[in-house]
C-alpha cells in the first residue's frame, strides 16, 4: 500500500498529491509516469511524475477529475493509502544537447511540463515557457514556471489573466520574430498540441510532443495507447507507454489520436456520474 503524504488543490478541478514511493522516487525520471489503483477493484490509470524526493521516498502526481477513478482518487486524504502505485514507466524525455528549450503547455498538461522545465533549467538551458489555460481560475504552477524559466509568458482564452490568446500567438510572434530553439516540447489537449506543430514546422523548429492516450498495463502489452506516426511515408504504429510517451510531433497522426481519445467519452461520463452519486449517498 501506498500512503498519500501530502494533498493540495490547486484549482476546482485539479489535485496534487504526494505518495510515499521510494523505489520509484529514486529512480523516475522527467517525462516517465506510474500506473496507480485506487483500490483493489479500480481501474488502472497513467499519471505522469510532477517531482520527486528521493531523500523523502515520495512521488507528486497532479491529476484533473475527469471520470470516476480521479474523482475517487480526489476523496483520498492525507493518510489514506493507494492500492497500487508502479513505475516509472515511459522513456524519460530527451535533454542531452539542447541548450534552448521552449515549453509549452496547456491546461494540466502543465503538470507534466513543469517537471521537464525544471530540469532543463537545472542543466542550464535556456527556457521559455509558455501556459495556457481556459480562464484564470484554473491556472496552476505559475510560480512553480516561474522560478525554472527565463520567460515565462501566461496565456488564457478569455483574457481574464496574463495575454489573451492560446499558446501559438506567442510561439508564432518569437519565432516570426527570429528566436531560435534546439526544439520545442508540448503538452497539453491533442487539438493545441497539434496547432503548436503547425505553427513550428514553417521555422523547421523540433518538435516532441508528450502523448497521454487510453492506457491499460503499461507494459506494451495491451495495446491501447497505439499512435500512428508517419515516418518516411509510411504509417508505423508505436505504443506510449513502452516507445514513448515522446514523439516526434511532425510524425504524430495526430486526427487519429484525437478520434481514439474520443472512443470511451460517454462510458466515462456515466461513470463518472455514479461515482459522484456514490460519494454523495455516502
């Protein structure tokens, strides 16, 4: 069993939680997940590594409640345990050379970001990094942001905080503008990681986006996080959870991925609504 050390929210709809794990605390990497359970019953689900204390023996994840198993998750406190929690898992994301590095990140995918900016600004890279999200009342890890980038610029749709806009304005605006970056890391919903590859491939910037499809075993086993990328003109299949979850985000079939993504939305709807009528019987 797998006890939550620490509990935070850090928006309506997102949680972070720190789990005492110290095997995988030593040896996770920036970019690698853990498959966690919340119960004996529940369901699998990724979550990907948001820091680790060695020192400590403990795990961050940051997890959005979406459907039933994270809105259990999200009644766990502070001395509850989890059933599983195994890792890490993926291939930590590639740093070695890159001197210029812009992160850009929407919505929790910035839980995920973060960790990879702190890293790059421990190696001494430049960082620019760019967060999105819908409004200013769900923005998360601005200070976190903050304190690894040289620039950090916040973008919500509506205006209510930071510019106006989604995250390729100022990624359009830099590079049109003559920034230069060894490559450029996105993650986030499927549809802004796609337009962020656009709007880089006029400037031949490398772009490696960060892939969160449907996952059961994590071992490649399964077969449910398959993408399809294209690579010299032919379509190869990969799978997250063993060959990524990093890939080159001009490979990406990025419409498939999106279609996949959207295969199991109602059956997570009402799952999610049983849950929440379970807590509140409860």
């Amino acid at each position: 069993m797998y006890r939550i050390v620490r509990k935070k929210v850090l928006n309506p709809t997102v949680t972070q939680i720190e789990v005492e794990a110290p095997l995988v605390a030593r040896k996770a990497r920036p970019g690698q997940f853990i498959i966690l359970r919340v119960d004996e019953e529940g369901e699998r689900i990724p979550l990907t590594v948001a820091g680790t204390d060695p020192a400590e023996g403990t795990v961050k994840v940051i997890f959005q409640v979406v459907g039933a198993t994270t809105e259990m998750l999200n009644h766990k406190q502070e001395g509850d345990c989890l059933q599983d929690f195994a890792g890490p898992l993926g291939v930590p994301t590639h740093t070695e050379g890159i001197r210029r590095v812009c992160i850009v990140g929407g919505g929790v995918g910035c839980a995920i970001a973060m960790p990879l900016a702190q890293e790059f600004h421990r190696l001494g890279a430049e960082v620019t990094s760019i967060i999105g999200f819908r409004n200013k009342d769900l923005l998360i890890l601005e200070d976190e942001f903050r304190a690894c980038s040289d620039s950090l610029i916040v973008m919500t749709d509506d205006g209510s905080y930071g510019r106006h806009g989604n995250v390729t304005v100022p990624l359009k605006e830099m590079l049109e503008s003559g920034k230069s970056f060894d490559c450029i890391i996105t993650i986030g919903p499927l549809i802004m990681m796609k337009f962020v590859v656009a709007a880089a491939k006029p400037f031949g910037v490398p772009v490696t986006a960060s892939m969160n499809p449907i996952m059961i075993d994590g071992t490649g086993m399964c077969g449910g996080c398959r993408i399809t990328l294209v690579e010299d003109g032919k379509r190869v299949t990969k799978f997250a959870c063993v060959d990524g979850p990093d890939f080159d985000g001009y490979a990406i079939d990025f419409d498939e991925a999106m279609s996949r993504g959207r295969m199991y939305a109602e059956y997570e709807r009402h799952a999610y609504e049983e849950a929440c009528n379970l807590f509140r019987q409860a």
